[in-house]
C-alpha cells in the first residue's frame, strides 16, 4: 500500500512522545530519519507536547498527557481513563490510517498516553504492525520488574494483583491500582497479545526473559539497537578517571559504583541528575572516594567526558535491555565495564571490548576497575578500536534498516523501489 498523495510505501511511526526524552525516543527518532532516507513515506502518530517540533502530522496527534502536572478533578479522572483505554488515539488513528494508507505500522511506548487501544483499529484496517521492546511492560505492570530498587517477578504466572500489594508504582495505591486496572483489562482484551504481528527486541535477554512470562518466542524477532559511528570523533586524548553518565536512580547501580572506587582507589566522574544525588555525594564524602559529579552533560560535553575516559562503567542492578550508551561509548572507542544482568553482557566482548563484574558486588566491580586501570593506554585503546570496529558492522544503521525491512517485506508490507542503505564509516 502506498500514500495517495506521494505514491511511496507509507510507514506509520508511533511512540509517545515526539522529542527526544529518553533512548526510545531517540530509537524512534533516528528510525524516521533512517527509513526517509531510504525512501519510505514516514508518518509519525504521537502525543502533542511543547517540546515537539514542527510537524505537518501534528493534527493527528493525541491531547497531551503529562502527569506531576496540577489539574483538576474532571482532567484527573479523563487522565486515568485514557491511560486505560484512549477513544481518542484510536480516532485520530483511524483517520490517520485512511488518510494515508500505511504499508505497516512500528509502534514504540504506547502506554499510559495513546494506550494499546490503537493496535485493535490497525489490526481492524488490516495493516500489519510490529512494536519494538523498550521495556518489560509487557511482562510487569510496572515495566521494569524492579521493587525498592532489586529485581523483582512476583507478578509472573498473571499475579498481577502484587503491582498493588506492593504499591510498586511510586509507592502510591491509587496509582498501583491505576495500573493494575490498565493491566487486567489490557490483557482480557488482549491489545498487545491479539493485534501485534511481531515484537521487535533488541537484546536476547529480553527475548528470554519475555518467553519465560508466557509469550511465544516465534512471535518475536531479534534486532539490535544501532548507532552511526561516522557521526563520533575518535581523536580523544585519555584522561585520568572513569565515567559513569546516566540518571541517578537506586536501580543504576551507582552507590555500589562509588564503593568501588574508592575501594580500588579511582577518580570517577559521574555526569547525571536524579532523585539519589545527594545520597551518592554523602556517600561518596564518607568514603573520601576521588568522585567528580559533572551533573547533566549532553551533546559535545558528554562526548568529550566519555571519549577520554578510561572506560565507561554501567553498574547497573536491575533488567536492562540494550543500553545505547554501550554503543556509544564504542563508537568514541572507549572500551566498556559493565554488570552481568540484563542484556549488557551481550554488548561486551569480555577481555576484548571491556570487562564485567557481578551487579552489586562492590569488590568485584572494584576488582574491573583496577583490572582496567591497570593496562596501558595503548591496550585499553586497542580495546576501544575493537569495540568501535564491532558495532559499525553489527550494531550499524545499515544493519538494522536491512533487518527491520526485511521484517516488513516478510509481513507483507510493500517496499519502496529504491532503498538508500545509511552510509557508515569506520
């Protein structure tokens, strides 16, 4: 199918959000300009918000939905409603669809704003659809299968009940129970698990891990995330420090991080803001660690702090997916030390690309950061010019945009005439 107004394969694109807020949105960003580029006719559906740049498609978008903000009753209970179920998304949606007839639809986070009501009305007008696996929302009601900041699956085998029981959702009934009514009726009505064609996830742990919580692994595809080395410098000169860049949450890992440090005696240099700063600095003053808060660093900045780093350290505790700022740190040729959780120990190459250690176990983490202080610069470079050389063939734009549109030939979508692979460079 084809846009009647271009004549080129239409490609639906949807997520939440329409700026760039977090790593989806930065993987839903890069895909439009990724798959214009190779000439399909991309047509995002999203939620209004000021943040958002300009876009001739913007009339469709849903109202805008952004909690912590002041409203009133009325607006609180329409708020709840549509995080639910949105009669609204699926208006707009529809016309959408009739408007420009997509080829396929790839949605990214759909919950708790545009609602998986969606899905029923392209299922309804036949259009196949896939959605990528950002989180394990899923599995768990509350997305990261995460309680008072430690793993947590008491909701596997449909106990969803525990969401409340816990008050997992920012320690709130109210909202726990939010979720856990959005939850149930999501599921009876089986949004996700009837009207999705395929799930797109970027780590095999996800894949596993989803299979486990009772979903059919042929349903799901593999397809890691990507980056474009040739848009990162590699001409950095090796500072004295390691760095970690993040938000600062319980689930980071980032007090045990700092307990490692001042074990193995490191400068670290952590960039972020978030709800444990003041914690982490008492803590890392009571350990008189070599700490440097930088807080938030983006852009060039962020480049630069991570580029001459010895290493980029993920201390992570909990389930993480396929973190971009592995992939990042690679493309700056800095090498990777990262915990053994989630999917972060498919994007190492123990002893090639970084190293590992068990999650919350400050000796051993303090362990890796001597291991890799204690190579010389010349080896810790080689490890960075290896770990960039890796992803530009299997983590490149060029690789995903081959395996997301073989996907959508396989479905059935029909393909632009000509495709423009994304160029990389080494």
């Amino acid at each position: 199918m084809a846009n009647p107004t271009t004549g080129k394969p239409a490609l639906l694109k949807i997520n939440n959000y329409f700026y760039r807020r977090g790593g989806a949105e930065a993987v839903f960003l890069d895909h439009i300009a990724m798959f214009e580029k190779a000439g399909w006719d991309v047509v995002p559906f999203a939620m209004q918000h000021a943040l958002n740049p300009p876009s001739p498609w913007s009339d469709y978008f849903v109202s805008e939905i952004e909690y912590g903000h002041e409203t009133g009753t009325l607006n609180k209970v329409k708020q709840v409603a549509n995080i639910i179920y949105s009669f609204e998304a699926q208006r707009n949606i529809k016309r959408l669809i009739e408007r420009v007839n997509p080829a396929i639809a790839h949605a990214h986070n759909v919950y708790h704003h545009l609602s998986p009501a969606i899905f029923s009305t392209l299922k309804s007008a036949g259009i196949p659809t896939v959605m990528t696996v950002h989180d394990l929302k899923l599995a768990c009601p509350s997305y990261k299968m995460l309680r008072d900041a430690k793993v947590c699956e008491d909701c596997k085998g449909g106990r969803i009940h525990n969401v409340l029981v816990h008050r997992c959702i920012k320690g709130s009934a109210v909202l726990s129970a939010v979720v856990l009514a959005e939850t149930a009726l999501h599921r009876s009505l089986g949004l996700y698990r009837n009207n999705l064609d395929r799930l797109v996830v970027p780590s095999r742990f996800y894949i596993d891990k989803l299979v486990e919580w009772g979903w059919p692994r042929e349903k799901m595809v593999y397809i890691p995330n990507f980056v474009d080395v040739g848009a990162f410098k590699t001409d950095w000169t090796e500072g004295d420090y390691f760095a970690f860049a993040g938000r600062l949450a319980p689930e980071k890992g980032i007090d045990t991080l700092i307990r490692a440090a001042a074990l193995s005696k490191q400068k670290l240099v952590i960039a972020g803001t978030g709800p444990e700063e003041a914690a982490l600095r008492e803590l890392a003053l009571k350990l008189a660690a070599d700490v440097v808060f930088a807080g938030y660093l983006s852009g060039e900045a962020l480049h630069r702090l991570i580029g001459e780093a010895k290493a980029l350290v993920l201390p992570s505790e909990w389930y993480e997916n396929a973190p971009i700022s592995v992939l990042e740190a690679y493309a700056l040729e800095t090498p990777v030390i990262g915990t053994r959780i989630g999917g972060i120990p498919e994007m190492i190459l123990e002893g090639e690309t970084g190293l590992m250690a068990m999650p919350g176990n400050a000796q051993d983490l303090a362990e890796a950061l001597a291991a890799m202080g204690s190579l010389s610069r010349e080896e810790r470079h080689e490890m960075g010019r290896k770990a960039r050389q890796w992803i530009a063939t299997e983590f490149s734009s060029s690789a995903y945009l081959r395996r997301t549109t073989e996907l959508y030939a396989g479905l059935g979508a029909s393909l632009p005439v000509l495709t423009h692979p994304v160029a990389q460079s080494n």
